[in-house]
C-alpha cells in the first residue's frame, strides 16, 4: 500500500506523465494533502483580506492583486500534478483519461468524477500498464514473488542470448536440468 509521503513524491515525479496508472491510495494521499493546503491558503488569504478591509476599508479590496493571494499559488502549483495524477487513476480503474473533462460540467461532472476515483483498480495488465497491486492468478490467489522472480529469469535468458557460450556454462545446465529432472520428474513418477 501507498503511504503518504511516496504519493506525494510519485506526484511531483511523475507530474508531466500522463499515461501509466495510479492506485487508489496514492490518489487519496495527494487529495488529502492537497485539500489541506488548499484549505489553510484559503484561511490565511481570508484572514489577510479582513484585515486589509478593516483597516483600509471594503474599497481596498478591489485593489487586491489575484496573484499575490496563497490560494493561487497553492492552485498554480498543484494543478499540474493532480491533473496528471487524476488521469492515471482513471487509467487504473479502467477508463480512459478523457473522462477527466468531465471536471468542466458543473456539479455532475465532479461527482462523476469522484465516484470514478472511488472505484477499485482494474486486476488485468492494459495498454496503460500492469496493477501496482498483486495480480490475482487463475486460481484467485495473488502471485507469489516466486512466479515474479521465475518471470525475470526468463527475461534474462533473452539478454544473455548473443553472450558466448563457455565449457563452464555447458556443464552449469546440464547439472541444473539434471537436478531438476531428479527432484521433479523421477521424484513425481510413481512405481506401478
């Protein structure tokens, strides 16, 4: 599972990616964080504009700059990444990121939205990518790091292909195809 910290981190990591996938948590982490300092630049641009207006009267209000206030500065910076963070977990979850569009029809589209981040991430490998979390096998089991590790041995198989084959490495197969035929093939056959 995600923790706070490595969301936030994947977050600016990843802020210009937008293909690949995002777990539930990850996004939850950053909205949380994000709404939090949504929240207290929106108390300390509040708390400074009522007291420009009491000291300076309501009419100093309309010659307050929009760029100096905290809430814009909080939205500059994080409208980037939870953007791109907000289409990944759709991409998770099995939708395509141009559902995020739907953040500009007002109140339906958001909570369209919402219940489209809420729902689980999809258990299959996409064209977005492979789930973060532990793949069910046929038998509804998640993988062990033994079936991911025997994966990767297969992959290095394919690296090594145009290395040069040595006595050393001749000898080192045929004692592993051996051992495995001893311990696998006669071990299992029974006498009849």
């Amino acid at each position: 599972m995600t923790g706070p910290f490595n969301a936030l981190t994947q977050a600016f990591v990843q802020i210009f990616n937008f293909s690949g996938r995002a777990t539930r948590a990850e996004f939850w982490w950053v909205f949380l964080a994000f709404s939090i300092f949504g929240i207290a630049a929106a108390v300390a641009d509040v708390m400074s504009l009522l007291t420009l207006a009491q000291t300076s009267g309501q009419a100093a209000l309309l010659s307050v700059n929009p760029l100096t206030l905290y809430s814009t500065f909080v939205m500059l910076v994080t409208i980037v990444p939870f953007t791109s963070l907000g289409i990944r977990r759709l991409h998770d979850a099995g939708f395509s990121g141009f559902w995020w569009l739907a953040s500009f029809v007002p109140v339906v589209g958001s909570l369209l939205l919402l219940v489209m981040y809420c729902l689980p991430s999809e258990n299959r490998t996409t064209v977005r990518g492979t789930p973060r979390v532990a793949a069910k096998s046929a038998k509804g089991t998640a993988d062990t790091v033994d079936t991911h590790k025997r994966a990767m041995q297969g992959y290095a198989v394919l690296f090594e292909k145009n290395r040069p084959v040595t006595p050393e490495i001749v000898q080192a197969r045929k004692s592993e195809i051996s051992e495995y035929y001893r311990n696998r093939v006669l071990k299992s056959a029974t006498p009849v």
